[in-house]
C-alpha cells in the first residue's frame, strides 16, 4: 500500500508527522580501546570531511551542517540520494568527504565546495571537484526513530539500506581489531579511526565517550582572533591569522586564550577570501581573556572571534602556544561555542 492511499477500513490515511530535527552525537579525543576492552567496540575510519545530516522524505534530501545550517545547496551530485530511497522517510548520519587524485581525502579540496551558497556555482563544481557522502549512522526509519537502538543494530539496518552509488557509501565498520584498522589508517595516510561502543545508544547533540576518536594527525580548531599584515609577495594581505583556544576543559564561551600565530598552508586564493571576510569583523582590542604577548602581536589588526578554522601541528609549548601550526581552513560547519581544547 501507498503512503496517503488510505487505511485497509477505506479511511484516510493519518498524515505523517514531519521528521523530528535531530543534531549530530559528537565524539571525544582519547586513546584506542585496551586489548580487553577491544570485542566491545565498533571502529570506523575517521574521514577527513565535514559531518553532514541527511533528511530525506518523499524521494527528496535536505542536508544540514553539524551547527544546523540549510546546506543542501552546496552539494547538488547527493540529490539524487533522495530519488534512491524512493517512499524511505530517513535520517542519516555522515561526512561528506572530497578525495585527491591519489583517492585520499583532501580537505583542501573540500574547502571550495564548503562555501558555496549559489547553486549555479555549485553545479559547476560538482562537475570538477566532486564530493561523496560518507554515511555512519541511521538515527530515523520509516515513522520510527533508531535513537535508542545499540549502535551494532542501527549498523544493520544502515547497512540493509543498500546504500551504494556514485555519490555516496555506506562504509564497513569493524567489531573489534581497533589496533588493526588504526595501523591500517596511518600506513593510508589517513586522519585516524573512530571507535565506537557497539551497546550505545545515539545521544544527539552530546560528546560522549562512548565514542571515542583517535587521530594519526595532530589537528586543532581555533577562534580566528585577527592578523598581521604581510610583506614581500603577501605585501596588502595577510602574513598571518592570530588564534585562540578554550582552556583546558572549557569552551569558548568561557573565554579564549592566546594560542600562537598561523603563517604557512595558505593557498593564495585562501589568503585573499580570508582578507575580504575578516575587514568587516574588525575590533579594536582582542578578544582574549589575558592580552597576548606585545612582541609577538605587533601591528596586528583584531578582529570579532566569530570564525572557526583548523590547523595541523606538531605540540603545545609550556607556554600554552602551538608549535609549527599549519592552516588547513575555515570551518563554516561548526561554531564558535563549539571548540574545544584537544587533550
């Protein structure tokens, strides 16, 4: 029977309630799972994306960002996702993921689809650098929410979706051998694995360490606080962005400190939108809960700490500041209240 054609009596069919919205359950940095501990869990690679929600009804897909932002628009090759569930009223977890000609993600790659808001443009990219989304997770099926299910089960229903196209892929977990697939990652070159307690229920909009994610590749979100200007052929842009972290256990709403300067991974292109989205941000002191060191902010030009960027690097010095950091770009998905110190 068709959805609407009404009850087996001959009585109209109850409307369906709309899908609930959901936000994404979040994991937290920490080691891999002991040897013990290891059959308990389910493990993932950690794909070097952004986390995206699918909703899909009536054969069509709306996707919304991890800080529940519209992006539907930006990524026109998943449409068709919503055609291949046909009448499934579904909701699923992912990372839209842009891999490099080497078929490793590229986050690079990934930043100029991030941004894009007209849909003509789109298009066009997705002709030149296409995406494909990653799905995880399975949080509502057909009328019925999966929330509570343990993880292992909402995995096999995920899975009895059958959801593999040009565009999108529901990756294999694996129950136990977390230290193999970690090894498996870093010999990759990828960003690290997920583990995940395979009894755990889904807890929208919490980091909990019933998920646990486990990085090759030291990363950092920052609160872009401002920037000096730069010299030679940086000459009128920037020479390199001022950041801030949350301090340790806290966020930003509490307050941000001094976390050093980004000079290198900057593409040209990157420099100069950075340059046009900073100038109307501008403030006249920063917005630090202690000033930063005068010798190593001279000239800098502040700036409203409402984006989010990420970088790469090697340590945290005793002085609490990020040696050799790398910038690897914006981070339009998530907000500022969100960053976090990782441990």
């Amino acid at each position: 029977m068709k959805r609407g054609s009404g009850s087996p009596g001959g009585e109209p069919a109850r409307p369906l309630a709309p899908l609930p919205r959901v936000t994404p359950m979040l994991a937290v940095a920490g080691a891999l799972p002991s040897a013990a501990e290891d059959e308990q869990w389910g493990y993932e690679t950690k794909w070097d994306g952004v986390r995206v929600l699918a909703f899909v009804e009536g054969g069509r897909i709306q996707l919304r960002s991890r800080n529940d932002l519209d992006i539907t628009v930006s990524y026109p090759e998943l449409a068709g996702l919503g055609s291949r569930l046909g009448d499934s009223r579904v909701i699923l977890d992912g990372e839209v993921v842009a891999f490099g000609p080497d078929g490793r993600p590229s986050f690079s790659r990934l930043q100029k689809r991030m941004h894009v808001g007209q849909a003509a443009e789109a298009h066009r990219l997705s002709g030149v650098e296409p995406v494909r989304y990653l799905v995880f997770d399975l949080l509502h099926l057909d009328g019925s929410a999966t929330l509570e299910l343990p993880y292992r089960r909402r995995r096999e229903l995920l899975e009895g979706l059958n959801l593999d196209g040009a565009s999108w892929h529901c990756p294999p977990y694996f129950a136990g051998n977390g230290s193999m697939l970690l090894q498996a990652s870093q010999e990759l070159g990828l960003e690290g694995v997920v583990a995940k307690r395979l009894t755990s229920a889904y807890r929208p909009g919490r980091r909990s360490p019933d998920w646990r994610k486990i990085k090759n590749l030291r990363t950092q979100e920052v609160v872009v606080l401002g920037w000096q200007p730069g010299n030679g052929r940086r000459a009128g842009t920037i020479g390199s962005v001022l950041v801030g972290v949350p301090g340790v256990g806290e966020s930003a709403a509490a307050g941000l400190r001094y976390a050093g300067k980004v000079g290198t991974g900057f593409t040209e292109a990157a420099l100069r939108a950075l340059h046009q989205q900073l100038g109307p941000l501008a403030r006249p002191r920063p917005a630090l809960t202690a000033p930063p060191p005068r010798a190593d902010t001279v000239g800098a030009q502040w700036v409203q700490p409402q984006l989010v960027a990420e970088v790469t690097f090697s340590e945290w010095t005793s002085d609490g500041r990020l040696r050799h950091p790398v910038w690897r770009g914006l981070r339009p998905d998530k907000s500022v209240t969100e960053v976090r110190l990782e441990s």
